[in-house]
C-alpha cells in the first residue's frame, strides 16, 4: 500500500499578516490558481489510482482544513486524517503516521509532502517520486534533493557522495546534511557540484522509519507503540502521551544520524515559500521587480 501523507500541522506565521492561526499559510492562495494545500493534493492527480491520501494536522486545525477541502468535490471524501493532539515537530508527526499506517500493513511505502510548497512541473515530479519509491523499497530512507539554482541561503543543504550500486536512474548516498549557510558557505557548496537543497520531501517503508526512530529517538518510539496499542491508552491518555514527545524534527532527529539515506536529484521547480521573500523566485514580476495581484494601482513602485 502507498501513502501520501501531507503535513498540515503548521501555522505559517511567516506569512502575517495574511496567515492567520485558523487560516494558516497552506490554506492560503498564494499563487493565484488555489491555495497551497489543494494544489499538494492536485499534485497527486493521475499518480497511482490505488494512492491512499492522508493529512496529518492538529486538532485544532482540522476541523478548518476539512471544510477548506470541500472545495474539492468527491476527492475531498477520499482523503483521511491523522490527529496530532497538540502541536509537534515533525518527528512526532511522522512518527504518528507512521505507526497509524503500519498497523493498517506492514509493507506500505509512505510519502510525506508538506503542505505548503510549491513544485512547478508536477510530470517530472511525479517521475522522480516513483523512482524514490523503488529505492525506499530496498530499505532506504528516500529525500528529494533539488539541484540548487544559485547561492540560497534560506535552504538546509545536503551533500551526495557515492551512486546507488545497481540502479538505473540517479540516486545518490547522503554524506551529511548542513543547517542553512551564510552566503560564503552557499557559494562553495555550489562551486563542488554535490551539494542539493534540502526538500524536506521524503518516502520511505513505515517499517524502516519505525526502526530509524526506535534506533535513534527511542523514547519516541516507546510512546508511539503505546499509541499504537490503542489497548492500553484511552483518549486522553494518548494526548499525554504525545504531548510529552520532545519537539525535534525528523531531520535532526533522524536523517542526520542514520546511515540508509539515499537522495533523488531533482529540478521539478521546487520552492518551500518559507516567507515573503520567495515569491520573488516565483511570481512573475513587472519591468519594476513589483509583484502585483488583483486589483491594485502603484505609481512609481519598484
């Protein structure tokens, strides 16, 4: 079984004041077809029929990102929820899926795609999101690496080393990630030429990143099985029990430390529109650099 699972669980408070915390950023229609969140789930169009679609959120929000769905139609009726009780990173979060759909089979291959990206050429994406579920199936932790499109300073990095032995298509080891560098640093990274902005978009078999978390997270990994259970824990206890998860992302808390991390190049026109300042990437502008939208009068705006 393959699952999508798209992270909704944010509230986007760089995007204030247009972002709300009932309104978050992926709800918002930044890019003037429809909001973020809709258009992650339009990605998914046509990629495999038997695709099941999950949203991870909080508690607090999912009540707004159903009603923000129905816009969809029929799919809108597709698509199930995965309840954080309170707000956490995305280790947690993750971890939660995971354990949710491992219990549903133990073979299923999960995809996880935040909710508020923008990715330009869905075709090739949708290429490279096969090819990363063929290698996940082989036992490895699977990231999208994007081929960096000059010295940003606004993205973590990832360094490649050696090729997948025996394998087609372009699938590299991780030989360390790097937090988001000064200008200096960028431009070495780029000038080696195996250097790649981290997506934050991965896949990966719910068995192997139970055993990634047990390995490296144990005590998250204690609680999610007694989550899991079910048996032992009522409502309540279930949220206190998450709510005691350390709030660390899946990056540092996984990623960084193991050793099975394979990474997919990829240039599908991909941007995490982590503030204002990446529509500039984006948009298209006028003669003055201005990003205009609706209707709207500027006289002599640059």
């Amino acid at each position: 079984m393959i699952h999508a699972v798209i992270l909704a669980g944010g509230k986007g408070t760089r995007f204030w004041p247009l972002s709300r915390e009932a309104w978050p950023k992926q709800m918002l229609n930044i890019l003037g077809e429809d909001t973020l969140l809709r258009q992650t789930i339009k990605r998914l169009d046509g990629f495999d029929p038997t695709l099941n679609t999950w949203i991870c959120t909080t508690e607090g929000l999912a009540q707004d990102i159903r009603f923000h769905l129905q816009a969809l139609g029929k799919e809108a009726e597709r698509i199930r929820f995965i309840i954080e009780p309170v707000g956490r990173n995305t280790a947690p979060a993750i971890g939660l899926a995971a354990i949710t759909l491992h219990n549903l089979s133990p073979d299923s291959v999960m995809i996880v795609m935040p909710s508020d990206h923008a990715i330009k050429d869905t075709k090739q994406f949708q290429e490279k999101l096969r090819c990363a579920i063929e290698v996940a199936k082989q036992d490895y932790l699977v990231t999208f690496g994007i081929k960096p499109r000059g010295p940003e300073t606004a993205y973590g990095y990832i360094q490649s080393s050696q090729p997948l032995a025996n394998f087609k298509e372009e699938v590299f080891q991780v030989k360390k990630f790097f937090e988001k560098p000064d200008l200096k640093t960028a431009e070495s990274f780029i000038q080696q030429g195996n250097f790649y902005w981290n997506s934050g978009i991965f896949v990966w078999k719910t068995s192997k990143i139970l055993k990634e978390i047990e390995s490296h997270l144990p005590r998250l990994y204690q609680g999610l099985k007694k989550i899991g259970s079910q048996k032992e824990l009522k409502s309540g206890a279930v949220a206190e029990v998450y709510a005691s998860f350390d709030n660390i992302s899946v990056d540092y808390g996984i990623l960084e430390k193991s050793q099975a991390v394979m990474i997919v190049p990829s240039d599908f026109g991909w941007s995490d529109l982590g503030s204002w300042t990446a529509l500039d990437d984006i948009l298209e502008k006028d003669g003055h650099g201005n990003i205009l939208q609706g209707n709207s009068v500027d006289i002599g705006s640059e």
